[in-house]
C-alpha cells in the first residue's frame, strides 16, 4: 500500500466516515491533541485514554486492538 493510501493519512472526516457502517466493534482509533497531551480512544467506546505523547498512544492502541474480541 503507498503511502497516499495509508488509513493513517486520511482527513478524520475521511476516516470516520469510512468506518462508519463497517459493523465492526473496534475498527478505528484515534489519538488526537487536548490540551497538551492526547486523548486516544477507539469506536468501541470501551476504551478512552490520557497520554503525554501520540506515540504512547499509538503503543496503547495497538495492545487494545489485540486485546479486543474480533
């Protein structure tokens, strides 16, 4: 996949959308800046944490999604 079509790389307009009706419980993360750190959480709606970096959450995405029921 090149680069332009990294999920990663859409607009969060684009990317809700695109998981929007796809059924499943946890097919999107987001770790998005609030005030001085990030807020990362997932669709499910099970999982919201408070982190100092994007890269922390991005680690902490990553465990949640393994961990979740699929």
């Amino acid at each position: 996949m090149a680069d332009d079509e990294n999920a990663l790389h859409e607009k969060p307009l684009e990317f809700f959308a695109s998981i929007a009706n796809t059924g499943g419980d946890c097919d999107g993360q987001a770790i998005l800046p609030e005030n001085g750190h990030f807020r990362a959480w997932c669709t499910c709606g099970n999982w919201s944490v408070k982190v100092d970096t994007s890269d922390e959450g991005l680690r902490l995405a990553r465990i949640h999604t393994r961990s979740a029921p699929h």
